[in-house]
C-alpha cells in the first residue's frame, strides 16, 4: 500500500508519503499507525515541530527587502553619528573657550576690578596669564558648574553693553545691580555712565546706578567697595542731593575712606548752609577710618568742645603736634583753654607759653593777642596759674611770651609774667648792662 489517507472530523486531509511513511515507521509501529489515538499524539508532536521550525526561521533568516531597508537605515543612523561628532567637538572648543573667560572673570574680580573687564580681558590676552596654568584649566574642565557660571557672567556683560548701545540705561541698571559676584559694580561701568552724561528730564543714570548698587547691598548685607562708595559720594553731591548722600552713609553697607570725608568736608565748605550737616557725616566717615585728628576737628567746628576733649582723652594717640595742628586749623578759644588747663583731674596737653608762641609763628597773631587780652583780664593769678601748671615751657620761652606781650602793649602782663619768672627758685635776673656777672662762675665753685 504505497499512500495512507487518514480522516479527523476537521475537514483537513493528512498524507502520509512513501518517505513520511519510512519515518513513520522509525517512530511509529504498525499498530501504532492505525491507532487514531497515537496518530492524533504524533500529529501534535510534529505541529510542535513545526512550529519551532517556523520561529527559528524568522529570527535566522529575513526577507531580501529587508535588506535593503536596513541598508537605508544604517545610512541615517552614520550620518546622524557623523553629525554628533562635528557637534561633540564645536561644543568642546566652546566649553574650553568658556574656561578661559571664567578663568579670566575670576581673575578680574580677585583684583581691584578698576578697569572694565573687556579692557581687562585685552590686557591679559598680552600676556600668559589669560590661559594660566595648565593645571587650573583641566580642573575648571572637570566641573561643568563653573563653566556655565562663567557662560552667565558672559551673557550679563555682553547684555548690559547692548542695553547701553541701546539706551535703555533703566535696564542696564538693573543689570549692572543684580550681575553675579558683582561683575558690572566697577570704575568701567562708572565710566560708561559718565559717558552718558545727564537727559534732559530724566533723572542721571549715573546717579540712579549708585542708587541701586548701595540699595542691593544693604539688603544684601555686602558692602560696597570704598573706590565706589567715593564715586557714589561724588555723584550724589555734585546732583545737590545731599539727603541721598545722608541716608548711604546712615543707612546703606558701604565702605568708608578718609576721601570720602574729606569730599563731603569741601562740599561743606562751598555750601554753608549745609556745613554742619556735612561736619556731623563727615566726623561718621573718619570715627569708621579711625582718622581721629580728622574726627575731633569735625566736632571742634561744630562747636562741640566737650565732646572734642572727650574724643582727645579716649584716642591717646594725639601728639603735640596733632593738637598744635588742631588749634590751627580751628582756632577756637574754648578750646585752646581746654587743651592748656587741667582736664578731669588730668594736666594740661598744652602748655599755654608754647600756644602763643606757635600762633605767633603760623601769622595768627590776632588770635595770639586775643587770648593774652583775656589772661590779662584775669589778674596776676590767672597768669601765674597757667605758668606753674604747664611744665613744658621752659623759662626762656615764657621771657618771649612776656616780649610779645610788651609788643603789643600788654605791659602789665609784661610786669606778672616777669614777677612770676624772678619768683621762681635759682633764678636771677641779669641787667644786660651788667658785664661784670660771669655766668659760669656756678660751675668752679
């Protein structure tokens, strides 16, 4: 029998060939093979088989078309890795590029910042220093933080320049107030103002970036740098507002110089009737500089005598000279009596012989004779008082105070400081007509 045809109830037909009925025959015996039940269990062995066939023939074999499709993919896929690597090395030179400024930035903002830093930047591009050393740059490299700080830095320098190219100098306030590490605080920045000069209308933008800058840093708790503060200081005054300038040095985190003292101090002294005004903010500027002969003098022009001497007594740094120096740039009487009489229980800083001397030298006579006119006023007693008391004026000179005031006709107290001087213990007055007396006779005997 060289073909079998076998039935199931499902309408489909199975064959069994010469060859299939060979292999049957390995697996199958004969009563096996006309078995319904062992034929429907072969049947499901070899649909196994076939399956697994089925699926190792989709993952190891594919259509030809395929092909070509993955072909095309391939393509795309180079391509886009060829685009990747050209960006991969435009962005490596831009980070690297980056560096270099922050590198720069950072060596700008170390120094005293008093050039722009786009000056700054020509400078250094001189000089080595603008890629330092090679280590620094491979650590700013490992930490790409500071590499886009520095991108920050960049944009807020080239964003407040075209603001001002622009003149939309509100903005570029702003900017220059709230710029990272304070980047755009500085003399450039300063100078670009001043450049701007005044709008007709408008309020100065030099004096409106101060404004911002002292305001940031007060609530910010930054002081801001004295070469600011003296340009701000500046700007103010010469803008007549003094009440802005008052309310910086009360109110705002600034740092003070002796400049800026002595700048509020000329301002006072062109405009009178704000002088005291300038004396009390002045004195605030020196006590901060410790520039105490500075200090005590703001409070002698103010009148302040009790409050100079204070100031004198808990600073002893003073010198003879300082307060010889005071007297003459405020020759208040008040206070040539304080500094030539006792003091709290404490001798006199002056002695009152070399006052009158030293006033007679610096051709302030006229307060010189001012005050002999009072102690002649006093009596005998007052002259004596002041010559006992004051130690640091030799014999000799008291004789020239008694000459100047026989000069200008002060006779009798010509005559007390005479009496006072013949008084004194081992002295004795030579006629200079006698040429009989030998003056080293003392020293054989």
């Amino acid at each position: 029998m060289e073909n079998l045809k076998f039935w199931q109830q499902s309408p489909q037909h199975w064959y069994i060939t010469g060859k299939g009925q060979s292999n049957l025959k390995q697996s199958m015996t004969l009563e096996e093979s006309v078995n319904l039940d062992a034929l429907n269990k072969y049947l499901k062995h070899l649909e196994d088989k076939h399956a697994e066939i089925k699926q190792l023939m989709s993952k190891k074999y594919v259509p030809a078309q395929r092909k070509a499709h993955l072909e095309e993919e391939m393509i795309v896929i180079l391509k886009r890795r060829d685009e990747a690597e050209n960006a991969n090395k435009e962005l490596q030179f831009r980070h690297q590029r980056l560096q270099i400024i922050f590198y720069a930035l950072t060596s700008w903002v170390k120094s005293d910042m008093s050039s722009s830093f786009q000056d700054f930047m020509k400078q250094m591009e001189k000089t080595k220093d603008l890629y330092g050393d090679q280590g620094i740059v491979e650590e700013l490299c490992e930490d790409p933080s500071k590499a886009k700080e520095a991108e920050i830095l960049l944009y807020y320098i080239e964003r407040f320049n075209e603001l001002i190219s622009l003149g939309e100098y509100e903005k570029a306030i702003c900017f220059a107030a709230r710029s990272p590490r304070r980047i755009l605080q500085n003399i450039g920045t300063v100078d670009k103002f001043k450049a701007v000069g005044k709008i007709r209308g408008k309020p100065s933008p030099l004096l409106l970036f101060f404004e911002a800058i002292f305001s940031t840093s007060h609530a910010h708790r930054r002081p801001v740098n004295a070469e600011l503060t003296l340009e701000g200081i500046k700007c103010g005054l010469s803008e007549k507002r003094l009440d802005l300038v008052i309310n910086w040095v009360t109110q705002e985190w600034l740092t003070f110089s002796e400049e800026a003292g002595d700048v509020i101090c000329a301002y006072g002294e062109q405009n009178t009737h704000n002088k005291a005004k300038c004396l009390a903010l002045a004195q605030i500027i020196y006590n901060e500089c410790s520039v105490h002969n500075k200090a005590v003098l703001c409070l002698c022009k103010q009148g302040q005598i009790y409050e100079a001497m204070q100031y004198i007594q808990q600073f002893k740094d003073f010198t003879s000279d300082d307060l010889m120096q005071l007297i003459k740039l405020c020759p208040h009487h008040e206070l040539i009596w304080c500094l030539t009489k006792e003091w709290n229980g404490k001798p006199p800083l002056l002695s009152f012989g070399l006052v009158i001397l030293h006033l007679c030298s610096v051709d302030m006579k006229k307060v010189a004779i001012r005050l002999l006119q009072e102690v002649n006023e006093g009596g005998k007693n007052a002259i004596e008082h002041l010559m006992i008391n004051n130690p640091f004026c030799c014999l000799e000179r008291w004789q020239e105070v008694a000459s100047i005031c026989l000069q200008h006709g002060f006779d009798r107290l010509y005559n007390d400081i005479m009496s006072v001087l013949r008084s004194q213990a081992g002295v004795t007055e030579i006629s200079e007509e006698d040429d009989t007396v030998n003056l080293m006779e003392h020293v054989f005997w």
